[in-house]
C-alpha cells in the first residue's frame, strides 16, 4: 500500500562493467527489470554505435523467423505455446543461431521453388490435357461437317469451309489457354485486328485451377483459332502473348493427338506424385520448426535487447569499461546488486561490476508496483496523467470508489450480477485465457476483469440499496407503510402513497435495509426516489471533493510547501465546506429531523436549495417557511463571511508572502556581498545575482519556481478562480449519478413492461409460446443496452468524475512512467524494442 500511495523512491545509479561480462550483466537485469537506463550517447547515430552490427545480425534473423512463421501459417499448422521462457543465450550462441536459420531458410525456400515448379507444370500438363479433349471434340464435329453429315453449320463455318475449298492454303490453327475475365475483349480484338478472317471456338474449364505461385483459384477457358496464310499466323500469335494467353501444340491428326493424350495423363499421374511427397516433406520440416519457433523468437528479442541497451551507455578509452547510468528504485538496490553479481560468475570475469549511487538534479521517473488485481486501476490514473515523483497516487482509493460510483449509476442487482458473473468466469480461467487471442475488445475485458468484477458487486449493494432487481422490488421484511389501497378505476393496480400523512407511516419500525418496496406501487416513487438519489449524489460529490483537497495536504506536508497549507488548504477547506459542506449537514438534518410527521406552518418541510440561494440573496435573513433551527441565520451569515474571506485569503497570501520572501533573500545576498551598491555596474549585476538567488531559495522553500511578480499572482488567481468555481460546477456534476441511476431504472422498467409484462399477462395457452419469446427479446435487449450500452456510459461518467472533479483537487500528474529494460515486458509488448 506503502508504494502504491506514493511511488518508489527511485535514485540514479552509475554502473561500471568490464566489457566481457557487460553482455551477462544486462542479461540478469533485463530478467530482473528493476533498472531504466538512460541514453549517455544521444548526438551519437544509431548506426556508428559499438554494437551495431549485432544489432544488425538480430534484424536479419528475425527476418528469417518472421519467413518461417509466415510459411508455418500457410501451411496451417498450430504453433503450442508451452509457456517456456528460455533465458539469453551467450554471444558464442549467436553464430549458431544465425547458421541454423539461415539453413532452415535456405531449405524452405528450395521446398518452396521446387513446389512451385511443380506446380506450374502440373497446371500446364492439365491445360494441356483440357485443350486436348476440346480440341478432339470440335474436330470431330468439324469433320462431320464437311462429310456432310447433320451438324448444322453457322454462317462464319460454312463460309470458311468454302473459302478453303476454293483456295490452295492449307488451314492452320493455334490453341491455348486464357483468363475466362479476358475472353470477351480478346474475341473481339481478335476479330477485328484479323477483319473477320479467323474463326474463334473456345470452351470454359470445368473446374477451377490453381496459380502456382500464390495457390489462388483461376477460371481459364481453352481456345483454339482457325486462320490461312504466315501472315494472320503472326498477328494471331502477337495478340495471344498481348492478352498473356498460353498457347500449346496441337497435332492435327487425331491418332497423335490420342497418343499425346495418354502421354499427358501418365506425366499428370507421376507428377501428382511428385507433388505429395513434397508436401509431406515441407509439412514435416515446417512441423519441427513449430516446435522451436516460440523459443527462438524469445531467445532472438532478448540478444537484441541486451545489445540495443548496450548501446545506451558509453565506452571508456581502453574499450575495456563500459559506464552507464540508470534510474533503480532504492528498495530493490540488493537485488540489483545480487543480479550484477550473477552475471560476473556466468561471465567468469576477474573485474566485479561496481554500482554507485550518485547525486542528480534530474526529475526521476514515476514507479509503483502494481499486481493483477491493481494494475487496471493503475492504468485508469496512468491514462489521465502520470504521477508525478513521490506524489499521492489515487489508484488505491479508485479502488473502491470508482466502481463505487459507477455502482451507483448502475444500480440494480440482477444486471449487478450478470457482471459479476462474466468477470468471475475471467478472473477464474485467467490463466487459461491468458493466451488467447481475441482481439482488441476482449483484451480490454480481460485487462479490466477485477474491475469489472468490483463494478458488478458494488452494483449488487447498490442495487438492494435502491431495492432494485430488473425494475422489480423484493419485500423481504415487509412494508412498513400502512395505508388503504386506492383503487384506480382504469387500471385496477396503482396504490397512492402521499408522504406527510402521519398515519400512515410506523416512523418505530422503517424498512430495515433499503427502500421499502411498495415504492414500486406507488404513483408519486419518482418524486420521492428523485429526491433522496438527488440529495445522495450531492453527498457523494461534496465528501468525494473534500477528500481530494485532504490528500492535496499530504502532498503540500511531503514536499515541505508549507506555504501551500496556509494559503491553500485551509481556505480551500473553509470555502468548500463553508457552503457545500454546510449543504450536506443540511441534508443530513433534514433527513434526521423532518419525517412524514413534519408539518411545518403548513408548508410543508423547507427546501434545500432554496435556503442555500438565500444564504447570500438574503444575506442574514431566514423566513419562517425556511427556517430548520433556531440560530440559523446567525450560523449561515458567519458561513458566508468566512466562504467570502477566504478567496482573498487563497488569492493574496502566496504571492505575497513570496514576494516577501523574495525582497528579504536579495537584501540577505547584498548584506553578504558587502556590495551596497559601489558604482551603478555593480549594483545592476548583485540585483541579477539577488534575483537569482531569491529565486532559488524560494525554489527550494517552497518547491515551486515564480519568475517574476505578476506571474505569481496570474498563478495564484487562476488556481483561485478554478477552484471557486470549480466546486460549485463540480457539485452540479456529480448529479450525473443522480441522472444515470434515474435513467438505467426507467429504462429497465420499460424494458419489463413492454416485453415480459406482455407474456406474462397471457392466459390463454399460447401464453407459454409467448412468455419464451418475450423473455428472449427482454434477455437480448437487457443485455445490450442495459448491461453493454449504459455500463459503458456509467463507466465513462465514473471515468470523468475521477479525472476531472477528484483528481484536479490535488493531483498534477506531471511526471514520466519508470520504463525499466524488462525482458517480461518486451515480451508482452509492454517494453521498447
């Protein structure tokens, strides 16, 4: 609790390492990550670095690895994460990782080329085969026809037929293969470029082919062209290579074109073999490269870590030292020291590292330690600002209050539940889910799941609080209104309740935990639940607020401003519980005081609201209709005076008394100086100089900088003027709890009424039938838009009245996250590379 309140002390380190066990001893603190190391070579390039070329040869085999677990995932075979995580292997290792990969690259890639080979000749065997068995088929109608058998002939046939009759070139023709997409523009290029000289047949492929290079399907068509003459030969064959058609010989007689036919099928037949063999060899070298892929890759980031942070820290003269600095938290100093102290005997260097702690003036980073339960809080803070060095850390309180308050918007323990449930599914397979991967919206779940999990059973309090489950009451231990019901004559079940009828209420006897439930009956419930949630926010915003500005005082006692406490503190605690807090004790009073037996004058109980407007509009004055207590005007005027005077008080004492401050530094410096003002020059440097050093002393009194008089008092009156009006606009945003919680309860409500109460109401035997289907349109809408839609809007709001109305009373997050060089971390994605 100690770290999470308030960050590690963290202190600045120098480290001296031979340059023959500095690989091992980053290594043991990489597994330690406890240790930032900060760049001493900034104005050096990456690429004249000492160790660089390592670096480089890391690059190039997480190339290669990245190759293999692409080939791994064509072929779909599962890599098992067992979990192992391998430590770094020495600088000797290396070479043997790099010969083993470049093998395995080399080995996949001639499977690889020989596959594709392969492949293209069995796409161009089985063209070939289809080109065949088109071509015999047209044949064999075309011979047919010119025996003058019953194929009925198209115009272009016939007047080809006759064109070759009556001349002495022989008939030539070209067949191939082309893109079934292509076909149409071919055909009509074809018969344009040769003016209607050719005659085209084509026939789709049944079936789909595969390219041979990236294994995608083709639909392809065969075709095969009839011209005379060198001359339409040639035109024929450039448009075939324009439109990337293949073309295959084609015998002309039919006896040659069996014989090839069957040459074909026994090439396809064997080379089908050849395939499958192949395949099997890939997968089974692609098998053992699975098993080891995780450790390699693992093994492969850490070497290149070691040598990126290397490279981070400067090389003496001798190139036999390597010196660094690092930011380690002072607790885990022993630790460090007894990591150090195992990379020195893993090396076998005769030189121990040294560890020094040395002074600094630089701000050191922010570090808490944080465990599965509290690091989702600890994003939340994170995510509006990073703490600064040492300063009050809100996550352990948003512990409790953040799903506190989102309770209280959410309230309602049947959707309470649901959420508890479904987070307490996560939290009890985490391990289990730890390794899925289920996309970016189920990694914020999982991240969130002891969030979610509070969330939900703070909802379950809330929600029998409000005696809430589904929009529907429990009577538990019975109502302790006694009243008549009255009827109404329409809807024959609304019950009039009517608060300020002393007999109908046991004032001895209330309802024991929660609302009493025949609210739910109850004509005027929204009056009444409007009220008491209204006034329940306000107590909420106000304590929440309050308690902000206490922490504010640990902060101002920790750094030693104790200007801070004077000036800020304590006016900023008169003026907020002066009037704000003065409200909730009114609430308070009004709740304890005022029952339904109050008849007062006969106008009822006062309003709240209207005497906190006449605290100042009628400044010392309190009407009978308004009045609580005896003394009330004399206590609310005192209220005001003492709300009024501390403005001034927060807005002038600070920058005065640093001016002050400031005035009594210089004199102090020229009283040492002996330096009274001897000559014009003289006395124009000391007051620089007494500058200087007033502001330096101030630096160091007061913890912050001011540079000049009027920028100490704009400082101050901004801080005046945002807190004033900060807590009147940040009261009137807590009524957001007040609005959500109405409008999840209306919403719930409607829900039941327009879906279940509909089923329910059925009598008749198709009334089951119903009840399933209503219940299933109710369970769908409940669970998103009740539970989805309106938990993400309570948790947004709960987000933003941690962030903007309770951080701003005390928290600057003006610092810088303390990145340690963590092999866990790089591993998970969290670490730099």
């Amino acid at each position: 609790m100690g770290s999470l309140f308030r960050s590690e002390e963290m202190t600045l380190a120098q480290l001296y390492l031979q340059a023959d066990s500095a690989y091992y001893c980053i290594s043991e603190l990489g597994e330690l990550g406890l240790v930032q190391f900060r760049d001493l070579n900034p104005d050096v390039n990456a690429f004249q670095r000492k160790y660089v070329n390592e670096v480089r040869r890391c690059d190039e085999m997480e190339r290669r690895l990245r190759f293999l677990e692409k080939e791994i995932d064509k072929a779909e075979i599962t890599v098992v994460d067992n979990g192992e995580v391998p430590d770094a292997p020495p600088p000797s290792d290396m070479i043997e990782l790099e010969t083993q990969f470049d093998k395995l690259e080399a080995e996949i890639r001639e499977i690889n080329s020989n596959q594709e080979r392969l492949n293209r000749n069995f796409l161009e065997l089985t063209e070939l085969k289809h080109i065949l068995r088109q071509t015999a088929n047209f044949f064999a109608e075309a011979e047919a026809a010119i025996t003058g058998g019953d194929y009925q002939r198209t115009d272009d046939e016939a007047a080809l037929l006759d064109d070759v009759r009556g001349s002495s070139s022989p008939l030539s023709f070209v067949a191939g293969v082309i893109k079934i997409e292509r076909m149409p523009t071919f055909e009509r290029l074809l018969w344009r470029a040769c003016r209607g000289n050719v005659f085209l047949k084509y026939q789709p492929i049944d079936g789909e082919l595969k390219d041979p290079v990236t294994g995608d399907p083709m639909r392809k068509c065969v075709f095969i062209i009839f011209f005379q003459g060198d001359q339409l030969r040639s035109r024929v064959k450039k448009i075939c290579e324009g439109f990337r058609a293949t073309q295959y010989p084609c015998p002309e007689t039919a006896a040659e074109r069996r014989e090839m036919a069957m040459g074909v099928a026994t090439r396809i037949e064997d080379l089908s073999t050849v395939l499958s063999q192949t395949l099997d060899h890939r997968y089974r070298v692609l098998q053992a490269i699975a098993k080891n892929i995780n450790n390699w890759t693992i093994k492969v980031k850490k070497i290149k870590a070691i040598y990126h942070t290397l490279n981070l820290l400067n090389v003496d003269v001798t190139q036999k030292c390597l010196i660094g600095e690092c930011w380690c938290p002072v607790n885990d100093m022993d630790d460090i020291q007894y990591a150090l102290r195992r990379g020195h005997e893993r090396s076998g260097s005769s030189v121990m590292p040294i560890l020094n702690v040395m002074p600094s003036g630089f701000n050191p980073p922010t570090y808490n330690k944080v465990n599965k339960f509290t690091s989702g809080f600890q994003n939340i803070i994170d995510a509006y600002g990073v703490a600064s060095y040492r300063e009050v850390n809100p996550a352990p309180f948003s512990i409790i209050t953040f799903p506190f308050l989102f309770a209280v918007m959410f309230g309602d323990c049947g959707h309470g539940f649901i959420m508890f449930l479904f987070a307490l599914c996560l939290v009890i397979k985490e391990k289990q889910l730890a390794t899925v991967k289920g996309g970016e919206i189920f990694g914020t779940f999982y991240s969130g799941r002891y969030i979610i999990l509070l969330m939900g059973a703070f909802s379950i309090y809330t929600g029998i609080v409000y005696n809430d489950c589904f929009s529907k009451s429990f009577n538990i231990f019975g109502s302790s209104w006694k009243v008549s019901p009255q009827i109404d004559g329409n809807t024959k079940d609304v019950v009039q309740l009517k608060l300020g009828n002393g007999g109908d209420f046991d004032i001895h006897n209330p309802y024991p935990f929660g609302l009493d439930p025949v609210w739910q009956l109850a004509e005027n419930k929204l009056t009444f639940t409007n009220s008491y949630k209204m006034k329940m926010s306000v107590i909420l915003g106000v304590t929440q607020m309050m308690f902000g500005v206490v922490l504010g005082l640990f902060n101002h006692v920790h750094f030693r401003r104790h200007i801070n406490i004077v000036a800020c503190f304590i006016p900023e605690v008169l003026f907020l519980g002066g009037i704000f807090g003065y409200l909730v004790f009114m609430i308070f009073f009004k709740w304890i005081g005022v029952d339904v037996h109050f008849n007062a004058r006969d106008a009822g109980a006062p309003s709240l609201l209207i005497m906190l407007i006449n605290m100042f509009l009628s400044f010392g004055n309190v009407t009978r209709a308004d009045q609580f207590y005896s003394g009330q005007a004399t206590v609310q005027s005192l209220l005001v005076v003492i709300a009024l005077l501390a403005v001034p008080w927060m807005l002038l004492m600070k920058p005065i008394y640093q001016l002050v401050r400031r005035n009594q530094a210089r004199k102090n410096y020229v009283s040492f100086g002996g330096a009274a003002g001897d000559d014009e020059d003289a006395g124009s440097v000391n007051d620089d100089e007494a500058e200087q050093v007033a502001q330096h002393s101030e630096h160091g009194a007061g913890g912050e900088e001011e540079h000049s008089t009027g920028d100490m008092f704009v400082h101050q009156g901004i801080h005046t003027i945002e807190f004033c009006l900060g807590c009147i606009s940040n009261t009137a945003s807590y009524l957001r709890l007040w609005a959500l919680s109405l409008a999840h309860a209306e919403l719930s409500e409607v829900l039941w009424n327009m879906m279940m109460r509909i089923g329910l109401q059925e009598s008749s035997f198709g009334g089951t039938f119903l009840v399933f289907c209503t219940f299933a349109a109710w369970a769908v809408l409940t669970i998103c838009i009740l539970l989805i839609m309106e938990g993400l809007s309570a948790f947004l709001h709960a987000l933003r009245l941690h962030w903007v109305e309770f951080n701003n009373k005390f928290y600057a997050g003006e610092g810088y996250k303390f990145q340690p060089f963590s092999f866990k971390l790089l591993l998970e994605g969290g670490g730099e590379n």
